[in-house]
C-alpha cells in the first residue's frame, strides 16, 4: 500500500478569554507569531509541492519526449535502411537489364562503325550516332595509329585490331568508349576521307566493301544518311596527342576531351569513376585468341575489358571467375555469358579490375555471325 499523505497540521488559534483584546499581551504576541510561521510554511509548502510537481511532471516529459524522439528516429532510420536497400536493388536491376542483350542492341541501333579500308588496312574509324528524328548525325573520327586497348592484343594501335576482323574493331571501339556498336560497314579509305572533308553521309553506303548490315537494317541507314542535310552533320576527329616511338608515330587519345564529347553525343561517361564492371582476361587454356573472344563477349553485354594477355600457365582445366571488387553476381553474369567457370571470392585491395577471368579448356568460343 503506498504511503499516506500527512495531513498538514490546523493553523492556530487567537486566545480567547478576558486578556485575549489586550495589545501588549504577551500571549497574543506569541498567537500572532505562531499564525504567521504557519502561514509562512503553508507557503513554502506549496511552493516545494509546485517545485516537485513540476520537477516530477518535467522528468516525465522529457523521458515521454526521449521515447517519442527515439520511435521517430528508429522509424526513421528504418525508412532510410529500405529506401536504401530498395535504391540498391533497383540499381542491381538496372544494372542486369542494361547488361542483357536486348538492351544493349537496343542502344547499339542508331550507332555504326565506318571504317576505311586500303589494300586489306585499316586506316581510319569513323564511330557514328544518327538521331532520326532531328535528322541529325554526330562522329568521332578515329585515327588507325590511336593507341587503346584492342580486345586479345593488348594495348596497341587500333588499326590493328582489323587485322583479325571487323568484331574486334567493334568492341574495342565499344570499351573504349562504353558505347556499344554492333553494326559495322567497311568502305574504301578515299570514300572515308570524302566524307569526313565534305561532312555529308548521303552516300556513305552506296559502295560498301563489307558490312553486317542486310536487309531492312540497311535499307534503314540508308535511308536515314541519305536524308539527313549535310548542315546537320557533325565530323570530328578524335583528340589525341602523338607520341613518336622510334620509327613509329601512335597517338594518345586525349580521355578528358573524349569524354566530354561522348557525354554529349551519346550521354555516357568513360571517366574514371564509369559505373562498368572492369574485367581483366587471362589466356589459361593455351589456345591461341580465347582471351580476345571472351574479352568481345564480355563487352557487347556492357562490361569493360581493361586488359588481355596470357595466364602464368597454360594448363587450366575449368574457367576462374575470381571477383576481387563488388557483387557475386557479376561474377555470376560472367558465369552466364560464357556458359561455364567457376565464380570464386577474393577480395583484394587495388582499383585496377573488379574481375579476374583465366579461361580454362572447359571454354567454348562462340560462333560469330557475320553479315554479308
């Protein structure tokens, strides 16, 4: 049971009787005091019980609003953690959609490598972007002595990269630029250079060496260079640097004012912080190419291959897939793509690669398809 309140004690009294009217009584004196300590205390009383009560009802309160401010701040740093995992899940899917071949030929429909041909050489790239409905198209004219990474050689000159075929001129375009270029149409070197001095594609495919266009697909570029005016062409060529390396000239392409043009043109960033998963390829397997075949694989479903060449030995039996950046499942993409491997995790402190491939005999080339 809890405790009683003390009643508070009776104020007291006035003497009555015969010497209870006299001023100088001593014992009304005393009365007169008595009544005035009581009253004194009663208010200091009330006092003390106004301080306590409203210290009580202040500790009450500030503990009410410590609760209510810690619901408030768990609710919302429970809104956050969702909206957070949410924003990361949607990026992931994003992400594995703008990665599958679908999209990436959707974004690849209105771009076209050109490349001038002499005598079996490649002496020039011409990377396009057409906008039908401003009638209107952009390109980057890329010298053959442009020094970037061609997919199965390496760091070298991107004429180069035609010596094994038009596909491996596409994805090095393709990773160099984060760009995808799917279709391609090889012209002589003088109708190259025509059109890049007069700034008019009009004709560009009227005489064609080869190409991977057919069909509605060519008819369309056709139709859509032949309509565009030459006043809304734009043909620039590639910044770059030379670099003279003894007898041989290369030129260092120039990344920040390349960037800026591809984000314009084309709306991406190959700047340093590019979202693209990065991915070295090692030749384990022996067989002479592979790293460049899976490095074209890789960058036509919108990784970005930073570096090819061969394994410390060339006895490999299965694929290694071995994620040292980032999620398992890009290792899993990887996995999908090349139809085999084994995904391993490795974390490891260096911002080269997110993803370490050394083929194995288990990998299987994919028949490349090309157009007539």
């Amino acid at each position: 049971m809890g405790r009683r309140a003390k009643k508070p004690a009776p104020p007291p009294e006035m003497p009555s009787g015969w010497r209870s009217s006299r001023r100088g009584s001593r014992v009304r004196k005393d009365a007169e005091r008595a009544i005035r300590a009581h009253e004194t205390r009663e208010r200091m009383s009330g006092v003390f019980q106004t301080i306590r009560w409203t210290a009580r009802n202040g500790v009450y309160l500030t503990l009410m609003g410590i609760g209510a401010l810690g619901v408030v701040l768990l609710l919302l740093w429970g809104a956050a953690v969702g909206i957070n995992s949410l924003s990361r899940w949607n990026a992931q899917r994003l992400a594995a959609h703008e990665s599958t071949p679908e999209a990436q030929a959707e974004k690849a429909r209105d771009n076209l490598l050109v490349i001038g041909v002499t005598e079996g050489r490649a002496t020039g790239f011409l990377a396009i972007r057409v906008l039908p409905d401003q009638q209107q198209v952009f390109g980057i004219a890329i010298p053959d002595g442009a020094f970037m990474e061609v997919p199965g050689q390496g760091f070298e000159r991107i004429g180069d990269s035609f010596i094994t075929g038009p596909e491996t001129s596409l994805a090095a375009v393709t990773n160099f630029f984060t760009v995808p270029f799917t279709a391609y149409a090889v012209v002589d070197s003088e109708i190259y250079q025509d059109v890049l001095t007069q700034q008019s594609v009009a004709d560009l495919l009227d005489e064609m060496a080869d190409s991977n266009l057919a069909g509605e697909e060519l008819v369309r570029w056709r139709t859509l260079l032949s309509e565009t005016p030459a006043d809304n062409v734009a043909l620039v060529p590639m910044p770059v640097r030379p670099v003279n390396v003894g007898p041989q000239t290369y030129f260092e392409p120039q990344r920040d004012e390349i960037a800026d043009l591809v984000a314009l043109w084309w709306g991406v960033t190959i700047a340093s912080d590019d979202p693209a998963v990065r991915v070295i390829v090692y030749n384990g397997s022996g067989v002479p190419g592979v790293a460049g075949q899976v490095a074209q694989v890789l960058i036509r479903s919108g990784f970005r291959v930073v570096d090819t060449k061969n394994a410390d030995r060339f006895d490999y039996e299965q694929t290694q897939i071995v994620v040292q950046r980032g999620d398992l499942q890009d290792g899993e993409r990887v996995r999908e793509l090349l139809g085999t491997g084994a995904v391993l995790s490795q974390p490891a402190d260096q911002e080269v690669a997110d993803i370490i491939i050394i083929t194995g005999s288990d990998y299987e080339p994919p028949e490349v398809e090309n157009g007539p």
